[in-house]
C-alpha cells in the first residue's frame, strides 16, 4: 500500500513536467509567430497536438500550416511579386527546389531572376528564369496575373516573353490562376489579436499544473519523511 502510494506520486508529478514543458513548447510557437508578423511571405504555425500528450508530452506537438493570404502591401517595385491566391513560387537552391511565398525578387547582371538570397527562380517549364535581354530600367518589366513575364524592347518597341512564373501547391500541383500582383509584397497572415489570446491559455495551464506539482511533491517528501521514522 505504502508502495503503491510513492509509485501513484510519482507518475503524477512525471505527468505535471511533461505538461508544463509541453506549454512552453506551445508558448514557443506562439512567440515564432509574433515574431513572424512582420516577415514577408511568413506563414502562421498551427499547432497540432495528438491524443497520448498525456505520455510522450512536448513530444506529442508538431504544426501544420496556415495557408490563408497574408496582407498586401503596395511597393511599385517591379520586381515584387505577391500572390492573391495559395500556392508558392519555386526556387532552385543548392539544397533542390524548394518552395516560398516571397516574392521579393532581383535580377542579376545576365537578367537571371533571383530570390533575395541569390536563388534562382525557377519557370512553369522547371527552368531558371532569364530575361532575353537585360532592360534599360526594371519599369520595362511586365509579369500578367497569370505570372507570365515580359520585357519591353525599346528598339521593337514590343514585349518579348522570358517565362512564366512556377506557382505550385504544397504538393507540387501547378496553380492554373496564381493572381499574381505585380509590385506587391505580402506580409504574414498572422493576427497579433489572436495570438495574444492564444498566449493567454498557456500560462494559466503551466501555473494550474505547477501547482499540482508542488502539491504532489510536498506529499512525496511527506510519505519519504514517514518511511524514514
């Protein structure tokens, strides 16, 4: 009996550690996505928390995306690129293709289209996008909703098309109607209002289970100090 009672302790305080570390770990997320309101391209993490928390504790916590469009802000950059719809613009890095919705771009000497961390963007046809010529100024670039780009000859006083722009969805489909916004940037589509409520529920959960855990660690202390007299 006496036993049983250590071992039933025991097991309760393990459980309050396990839930108090599993708090911060969601406090944590809350917090990356604050910090992420400003970011351009920046998608809200969503939490996702699985049923046997109770046993494996932070473990059990992993996130999915927020796929919602994010706010557009007007920059007349011509290389700025935002998109109206969900999906993502393709970027060949040294690590493969990965995908993002910054659509901050540059262009190189050679009129390669590059991300801001000099990764090339990639075409629908899963090429690098590169204008035919290099224009006198980037006003002489034109990219359609549809993400087609083109490129003002001033000698033919014509546009010639360099590609269209590579929007797929998280799993690699192509977006037939990107809407794509020529000069716009898009911030996050994180609400500072409902992480702040969000972050509410996590302190009150940790101190609820922090007390429980002085409770059961005072009566531990008391059940060893008995068996010891």
């Amino acid at each position: 009996m006496i036993n049983g009672g250590v071992h039933f302790t025991e097991r309760g305080i393990i459980q309050n550690i396990r839930a108090m570390r599993m708090q911060t770990a969601l406090m944590a997320i809350t917090n990356e996505n604050v910090v992420g309101f400003d970011k351009i391209g920046y998608q809200r993490k969503i939490p996702v928390v699985s049923s046997f928390a109770e046993f494996i504790g932070e473990d059990a916590i992993s996130t999915t995306t927020d796929d919602t469009i994010g706010r557009l802000g007007l920059t007349e950059n011509p290389l700025d690129v935002a998109l109206a719809e969900k999906g993502y613009f393709q970027v060949l890095t040294k690590e493969g293709v990965k995908l993002t919705r910054d659509g901050r771009f540059k262009m190189n000497k050679n009129g390669e289209i590059l991300s801001l961390d000099g990764d090339k963007i990639l075409t629908n046809m899963g090429t690098p996008l590169v204008l035919p010529f290099v224009p006198e100024k980037l006003e002489d670039i034109s990219i359609d909703l549809n993400g087609v780009v083109r490129v003002l000859n001033n000698k033919t006083r014509k546009f010639e098309t360099a590609g269209t722009l590579s929007v797929v969805s998280q799993d690699g489909v192509a977006v037939l109607s990107p809407n794509v916004r020529q000069g716009y940037n898009e911030y996050s589509n994180v609400s500072l209002q409902t992480e702040f409520m969000q972050a509410m529920m996590y302190p009150r959960t940790f101190e609820a289970n922090r007390q429980l855990y002085q409770i059961q660690n005072s009566n531990l202390q008391r059940v060893i100090s008995s068996l010891g007299s």
